[in-house]
C-alpha cells in the first residue's frame, strides 16, 4: 500500500470511528432519506437552509463503514458552503467513485478523495455515493426516499 493509501484508509477509519455531525436537526429546513439495500446502509439528513447557504447539517442511520465515513465527510464537506458548491462537490465526487467519467481533481476535493480507491470495488461505490444522493435529493426537496437501487 502506498503512503497516500495509508492516509487515506486513516481518514476513513477514523471518520467511521467518530462520525462527525451523527446528529438530528430539530430546526432543518430539508431531511431526506437514502437506503442502500445492497449493503443494509441507511441515513436520514438534516439540512438547514439560510438562503442559499447550507448553515447546518446533520446525520443519522446505521451503515457499513464506507457509507458512515463518507456521511461524515460529505457533512463536514458541505457545511458552510452554497448550495450550488455542495452540488459541485456532489458531481466530482460521484465522478470520481463511479470512475465512468476521468477522474476528478483529487485536490480539489480535499479528504474527500480518501474514497478515490473505491472504484476498484463496484459493490462499494453505493455505499460511498449513499449520502452524496441523499444531500443532492434533500437540496432538491425531494419526498422520495432515495433508494441505490
Ligand atoms: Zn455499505
């Protein structure tokens, strides 16, 4: 394994270990719920909207530690940020798992691109993309649940 493998296995063990923002929003303006069947991930998100800013962002479920340190990183990813950021970082990190597009910037994504590797394990890529689907459902005001299926 590589150095910059190493640190990326770090990230997400320990983001799997302590996920950040594992919390509910009692004042959210948006939740959506994402389920991946597959793997027996599922997450709810709450989303406070302040205008166009994700000012909160919190999240719930239980899941396989892909899917539960990706939530922890999408969350820390997107707060603070517009809604038309968070959606970009969506699109590159979707690209950059699903690995049907070239590759992302992986500097541009920062800790994200600790699930680069992913795309070598099909089965792991909905587990990665799991809160990415929810966040973008939950920004669109989906009332679906999001299934992976
Ligand atoms: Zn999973």
């Amino acid at each position: 394994m590589s150095e910059l493998e190493e640190l990326y296995q770090q990230i997400i063990v320990e983001h799997n270990r302590s996920p950040r923002n594992f919390k509910r929003l009692d004042d959210a303006t948006r939740t959506a719920e994402g389920d991946n069947p597959l793997c027996g991930d599922k997450i709810t998100l709450y989303v406070k909207l302040d205008g166009d800013v994700i000012s909160d962002i919190g999240f719930q479920g239980k899941g396989c530690a892909i899917s539960r340190s990706s939530a922890s990183l999408m969350t820390g990813a997107v707060k603070g940020k517009k809604v038309a950021e968070a959606e970009r970082l969506f699109h590159e990190f979707r690209d950059m798992v699903a690995g049907d597009r070239p590759m992302a910037d992986p500097k541009s994504l920062g800790k994200l691109a600790a699930f680069a590797g992913v795309r070598q394990f099909p089965s792991r890529v909905k587990c990665a993309n799991l809160a990415w689907h929810t966040l973008h459902a939950a920004l669109a005001g989906a009332a679906e649940p999001v299934t992976t299926e």
